[in-house]
C-alpha cells in the first residue's frame, strides 16, 4: 500500500495554545480517514497544516513521501496536489459557478482558460450541476454550493482531498447529497482526509477513525472499533456525550 499522506509528530503552538501536540497519522492511497472530536480539539488546525495554510512548530508533513513542511517546499506546488473545502462553502458570491471553479486552476496554477473551463462543465455534469454553470451563488441551495466547492477542489486532480466539516453549516436536508458526492468520490478511489461530526457518515465511509482530543490523537482504528468499542476513557465519554 502507498503512503500518499504521511503526518509525523506535528506541533502547533498559537501563542500560549499548544493545540498540536505530536500528531501523526497516516494516510494510504485510496482510504478514507476521518478526525472526529470535540469542537476545539484540533481537526481544522491539522487539516490547515497539512494545506500550508500554517506553518507547523515541529514535525514533518510528507506527501507522496517528499517533505512539504521544509521551508524550500513550494506552497502552490503543494496545494496542487491538495484540494481543500471547508465548512462555509467559501463561494465568491460575485463571480459565477464556472468562474468559481476555474479561478484557480488559471489564474494560479497556469491551466489554460479553455481547458480549465472544459474541465469544470465535466465535473459540473458530473454532480448534475452542468446548467447552473452560469448561475451565481445565491441561486444555489446550500447543498449545490457545497458541492460546487468539492468539484473546485478535484479541479487539479489532487492526490489528496481534505475535507473540513463539510455539511455541519448545511440545513439537515441537505446534508445528504453532499455526503453522497463523498461517498462516490470514495468509490472512484479518492484518496481524503475528513474531519466530521457526522458518526453514522464516519462509519459508513471511512477506512479509519482518529480521535483526537485537546490536540492528541488518542484513538484511531477501524470505525467499528474506534466507534462501537473504543479503548480509551476519553473517546468514550466523546462517544457518550454525543450520540
Ligand atoms: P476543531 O477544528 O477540532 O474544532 P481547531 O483546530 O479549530 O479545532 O482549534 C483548536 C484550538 O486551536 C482551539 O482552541 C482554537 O481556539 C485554537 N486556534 C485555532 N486557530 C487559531 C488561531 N489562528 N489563533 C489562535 N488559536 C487558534
Ligand atoms: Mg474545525
């Protein structure tokens, strides 16, 4: 199995905050991991490391075994290879769906406009969006910007998709055709690190469950391990309070 991902003994520390302390977590070609835990205890700092969207204080981030946390690293090169989406789905409201979704790929990573554009009505068709191309944001539910968010993350054919609480800002019905899109990405063989508050969706979905807690990863496993037989203290009382 490849490594694609490979976290070893990340620090983050924000002023007097250490909110990383000696994260390491693995992530294989084609498996799905999910951070779960307590709001607070660390997920999106990770996700944002791992993007270089902060600088870590100690420890190494390897993609595909090359060292992204050196400072030689090239933050643009990286973020080729990582598409993001977080929780807000971050749409610019004054810019339509394709203009969205082609921004970067041609204004950042060189990508020609016809290509970027060739590209984006495909994975639009894909989710069914293709006739909202045109449209801007606020024409769109919740659920179809979300959405449009992920595609404007496969638009480089990342390695590695991260995906920081993608539906908890999405009204309850529309949470399941986002999760769906994840669901099919995971079948075509996407390779993507989630963070979620979505237990049901963690066990359907992932390979394996990382608990972190207060900036540990206390627990990880098999989500029929991690979920319903966790080894340790802390990752039961999570488990307790909230289902
Ligand atoms: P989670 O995503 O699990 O809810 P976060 O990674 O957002 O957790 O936050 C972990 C901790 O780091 C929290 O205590 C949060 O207040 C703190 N934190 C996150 N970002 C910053 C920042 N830019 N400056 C200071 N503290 C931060
Ligand atoms: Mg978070």
């Amino acid at each position: 199995m490849t490594t694609v991902l490979s976290v070893e003994g990340v620090h983050k520390v924000f002023g007097d905050r250490h909110v990383l302390r000696g994260i390491s977590v693995d992530v294989d070609d084609h498996q799905v991991v999910a951070l779960i835990g307590a709001s607070g205890s660390g997920k999106s700092t990770l996700l944002r490391c791992i993007n270089l969207l902060e600088p870590v204080d100690d420890g190494v981030i390897r993609l595909d075994g090359a060292d992204i946390t050196d400072p030689r690293a090239d933050p643009d090169r990286v973020r080729r290879k990582i598409g993001i989406v977080f929780q807000a789905y971050n749409l610019f409201p004054h810019m339509s769906v394709l203009a969205n979704v082609t921004l970067a790929p041609v204004h950042v990573h060189r990508v020609p406009a016809a290509q970027a554009r060739a590209k984006a009505l495909e994975l639009l068709a894909r989710i069914g969006l293709a006739d909202l191309a045109g449209a801007y944001p606020d024409r769109l539910s919740g659920g179809q910007q979300q959405r449009v968010a992920i595609v404007r993350a496969l638009m480089n054919s990342p390695r590695l998709l991260l995906l920081d609480e993608v539906t908890s800002a999405l009204d309850p019905e529309l949470v399941g055709e986002v999760l769906a899109l994840i669901r099919d990405l995971r079948a075509e063989g996407m390779t993507m690190l989630l963070a979620t508050h979505e237990m049901g969706f963690a066990r359907q979905v992932a390979d394996r469950v990382c608990f972190l807690d207060g900036g540990t990863l206390v627990e990880q496993g098999p989500p029929e391990q991690v979920l319903g037989d966790p080894q340790e203290p802390r990752t039961r009382q999570f488990l307790a309070r909230i289902i």
